[in-house]
C-alpha cells in the first residue's frame, strides 16, 4: 500500500495553504509563477511551482500526471489547491475536454488560455477588445514583445508584469464572458483565477 507524506511547507508555517502549479510551459510560465511567489510572499500561502523532467512533456495529459504524481506522493490538506495551466491553441478540443472532466472529477483546478499564456502576459498591459481578431500564438509573442519592449520565453521580463498583475486580473475578468465554461472559447485566460488566489 502507497504511504503518502506530508509535503513540508515553510518552515513555521506548517497550516499554510498549498497550491501547486503543473504548467505546460517549462520556462515562461514557472518563472512568471516563482515571481509571483517571491512577490507575494505571506506565511498563509505556500505556492509549489512543479518542474518536468523532460521539458518535451507537455501535452495536458502529461501535466494533469504531474499533478497526479504529487497527489499521490504527498498528503494534502482540505484547503490546498492542485492547478494545471495549459495553452488553447496546440491541442485537440477533445482533449481539453477530456482532460477537463479529469481535473473536474478530481478536484484538480485547470487554468486555460485561449490562445497561450502569452496572452495572460499580454493583459498586464493592455486591454484586448473582445471584437479583436482571435491571434495566433506568434503573433500573441510579436504583441508582447512589441509592448513591453522585449520577451522571449527564457526571459518573459517578469518586473514589468507583476507591478501591473492586478490590471491583468481586471482585464482578463472582464473579457471573461461564459465563465460556467471550462475555458475561453474565445480569445482569453483563466489564469486571474489563480492569480487571484495567489496574491489574495
């Protein structure tokens, strides 16, 4: 029988909440997410940034077993929070959806952007009018470089993001027309659910 074990937190701070971050990015999105935990640093919140061993790995399915591979090792608490952060734009509806029911049936959280995280980047400075073209994810990359000045996906220039976060939060709420969807049909992010908890 598997013994799970308690995941140790911050020292002192063993009732902190946990939330755990499976993204499908191996650079952009864990970089952008430690951040945000070095920003928002407080001793109620203990946030876990997963890493893949093999960054070639990133389909949804890959990621909701990464999710399942912590649940499985370690012991959680009521409060604590597994979240997926996936892109729209490389994979089949099918298995988003399939992938979805998944997290849905286990309680797991999914944070979808439609077309990719870059969008989410995007918000923390700009509106997007919810008549604009659906972009493809290069030329999400071409708007975000083109506004903050630089970005690459090793170097997504995290101190002119997290200053505007709460902006971000509010734009991406907003463009948010559906909700009760499992994610954006049309150009937009789930990611302020998350952040929002993170920043509190």
């Amino acid at each position: 029988m598997l013994i799970t074990k308690p995941f140790t937190r911050r020292s002192g701070f063993r009732d902190a909440t946990l939330i755990v971050i499976a993204t499908e990015g191996d650079r952009t999105e864990p970089i952008y997410f430690d951040g945000l935990k070095e920003k928002f640093h407080k001793p109620s919140l203990h946030l876990e940034v997963l890493r893949r061993t093999d960054p070639s790995l990133s389909s949804p399915e890959h990621v909701l077993r990464e999710l399942d591979g912590f649940k499985r090792e370690y012991k959680l608490g009521k409060d604590d929070e597994l979240w997926m952060v996936v892109d729209r734009d490389r994979w089949p509806e099918l298995t988003l959806a399939e992938v979805a029911r998944q997290c849905e049936q286990k309680r797991f959280y999914i944070a979808v952007s439609n077309p990719c995280f870059e969008f989410w980047l995007l918000l923390h400075h700009t509106d997007w009018p919810s008549s604009a073209a659906h972009p493809s994810s290069k030329e999400m990359e071409e708007l975000l470089r083109n506004e903050i000045g630089s970005y690459s996906k090793n170097n997504p220039v995290i101190e002119k993001l997290i200053p505007k976060i709460d902006d971000a939060i509010e734009r991406a709420e907003n463009l948010d027309e559906n909700p009760a969807d499992r994610w954006p049909q049309r150009t937009g992010t789930r990611v302020y659910l998350l952040a929002r908890k993170i920043i509190g």
